[in-house]
C-alpha cells in the first residue's frame, strides 16, 4: 500500500507494538489480522504527513489506497504472502539481493538465517541487506502488486525464494531443532498456489515435487529422543508415501515437457533417495550423474560438494574425498558444517580416524543445530573408543 518498504516495515512494527498494550487490556480483536493492518495503515498515514519531504508520496499513496477499494480481491495472487513475496523479487535489483531481501522482509527468516542459506557470513549479509534498502530509498523503488504479464521477470527470484524456505526449514541452520516444520509447510503451500497458477511451467512443478519426495522423509529424520537419523539408518516405513507418490508423479509432468532445469533435476536426485526400498538399491551412480548435470544450471561449490558426497558413494570413499578437500580451502564452504561432516565421514570410512575427529571438531566450532551437534560428539566418541 505506501509503496516504500522502510515505511511499512515501521508501521507494522508499530501496530504490533499497539497490539501488545491494547491486547493485553482489552482483549484480542476479532479479527486479528485485519485489526494490525488497519492500525498498521493508520500508522503509516501518519508518518507520511508528518514527514514534510514526501508530500508527493503521502497525495500518490493516499489516491492509491482510494482506488484500491476492495482490488485485493481481484489480485492475480490468491496467496497473500506470495503476493508479497513477487512484489519484493523486484527485477530492478540484483538477484541475489531481491532474494536475500524477501526472505528477510517478508519471509520472517533472521539476518542469521539468510546468511546461512547463503553461506556467507551474517556481518556480511547485513550489509547486503543494508544496501539493497539504500538502492530501493535512493531509487525510489515501487512495491506495487504486479500483473501476471510480469510474472515472468521475477519468477526464477520466487522459486529460489521458496527453495531457501524450505532448506531452513529442512534443515535448520541453529537452534535445538533439525526440522521447522512450520517453513517446510509454508514453502510446500506456496509450491501448490505456484503450481495452480502457472500449471504450464515444469520448473514450477519441478520445485514442488523437490519439496514432497524432501518432505516426506520428515518423521524419519529424528528419533525418539530427538537425535539426528541418518538417510541410510532411516526407518522407510515412516516416509510419507502419499507425498513421494504425489512428487514421483509431478517429475513426470514436468519432465514430459522436455524443458529441463534444475528443480526438475534436484527433484530427480530426490526421486532416487525416495523411491528407493532400502538404502542398498538407492542408485549413488545416477545422483552423480545427476549431481554433475545441476552444475551445469547452478555452478557452485555447495552442488559439487553434493556431487562428491554421490561419488564417494558410487566409487568409494577416496573419490569422493578428492572432491571434497579440493573444496575444503574454498572461502565460502570453508565455513559450511556440511562440507567438515561429509569430510569427517569419507575420513573414518576410510580409517583415518584421527584425521575425522579434526573434521568434527571443525563443524563443531561452526555452530551446527543441537542435533548436528549431539551427532557429531557422538561420532567423536566412538572414533575415540
């Protein structure tokens, strides 16, 4: 609605402010929802005339709200959020920066949080994060709902903003739980509305299919006492068949198109892992084969660590680590917990059992999630025994 995200971004937190003392005297409203937005515009109205050096922007704001009326309805977006999350992928910014700015500002993921999925330090994400509000100021960048002709400029954006979601909600990058289920829904509900409202496009349904065969291994991920379970010591008959059955099927609606990209092929790399009975018919030589044609699409050092991990599996431990300690010095993995995981694991594969506990002690002092963490001790101690 004020079109400058530094005004909303206030507004919001002031209502949410007037929340808690109203609230908590008088009771929560009705409806809670359309309470903070009122309060949140009202806020917002306010500071715009009080700021004498945007008159022009208060005159456009206050006729847009007019003419708006009841407009929301017809959004080409039924989904709220994704409507939010199109309106910030602003194809006048850098990739990158549109990305890391949605997850923030609308996605509700930490500056922590978007620097992990990143795999960039936070200082240095929240710089990024600074200069793209600065170019947006500077700019005059308008946040305005766009049409479906414009989808098309910003969807790559959405589909990786949606991607992030799920990743740190797969796997958290802190925190006493492995899973947030709450992103790992969130990123699934968004996928389906995408899905409804681009049925054409294979990425797309790609994406979607990624997320469910992913998803659907959840219950089996954790144990009863919360610790992390292994893909290959996982109980498979708590794996949601529904959902692998559900993303097997959209692979091969999207790959009837004939149009590949790299959704398509991590949700082939995730096909394999899920549609295999037991760990020993999962087939590590096609994940590696998969795993070199997705660098091709997202040539990064994450992808190739991913593709080692496939080949030591495929070709034995040695190879794999060949890979792996080529990475090992590079700036960004160097500060991956991931990347000292798999390399710990390679390591006591192949009996170098102290070479491995440097590498857990390594992720250790990353910072892994409490799971990770409580994993890793535990491998420490039987490398000790």
């Amino acid at each position: 609605m004020v079109g400058d995200l530094a005004t909303a971004e206030d507004a919001v937190q002031e209502a949410c402010v007037a929340a808690l003392v109203q609230w908590s005297a008088e009771g929560q409203p009705a409806n809670p929802r359309a309470w903070l937005i009122g309060v949140a515009r009202n806020k917002a109205i306010d500071r715009i005339r009080r700021d004498a050096r945007r008159r022009e922007k208060e005159a456009a704001a206050l006729l847009e709200w007019e003419q708006r009326g009841t407009a929301q309805a017809t959004d080409p977006l039924p989904d709220d959020e994704l409507n939010l999350i199109f309106m910030c992928c602003h194809p006048a910014l850098d990739p990158a920066a549109r990305i890391a700015l949605t997850l923030r500002s609308v996605c509700g993921l930490s500056t922590a949080e978007v620097a992990a999925v990143f795999v960039v330090p936070e200082p240095t994400m929240a710089k990024r994060l600074g200069r793209t509000r600065r170019k947006i100021r500077d700019a005059g960048i308008p946040f305005r709902t766009p049409g479906l002709e414009a989808f098309a400029d910003r969807l790559d954006a959405v589909l990786r903003v949606v991607y992030l979601v799920f990743t740190e909600g797969h796997k958290a990058s802190a925190g006493a739980n492995l899973v947030r289920g709450e992103l790992c829904d969130t990123a699934v509900r968004l996928a389906r509305t995408l899905v409804a409202l681009l049925p054409g496009e294979p990425e797309v349904a790609g994406l979607l299919s990624l997320l469910l065969l992913t998803d659907a291994r959840r219950a089996a991920r954790i144990d009863a006492a919360g610790e992390l379970v292994l893909l290959d010591d996982q109980d498979r008959h708590l794996w949601d068949q529904a959902m692998i059955k559900e993303g097997d099927h959209l692979l091969e609606q999207a790959l009837r198109a004939r149009r590949p990209g790299p959704y398509q092929l991590h949700a082939a790399i995730a096909a394999c892992h899920s549609t295999a009975r037991h760990a020993a018919h999962t087939d590590w030589r096609q994940i590696a084969l998969l795993y070199g044609e997705l660098v091709r699409y997202e040539p990064n050092p994450v992808i190739e660590a991913n593709r080692a991990i496939a080949v030591a599996m495929a070709d034995g431990p040695a190879a794999g680590l060949v890979i792996l300690d080529t990475l090992s010095h590079h700036p960004q993995l160097s500060r991956w917990p991931q990347l000292h995981i798999a390399r710990a694991d390679l390591l006591r594969r192949l009996g170098r059992n102290a070479h491995a506990q440097d590498a857990y002690r390594t992720a250790l002092q990353l910072n892994p999630s409490l799971p990770e963490r409580t994993f890793i001790i535990r491998r420490i101690d039987q490398l000790k025994s």
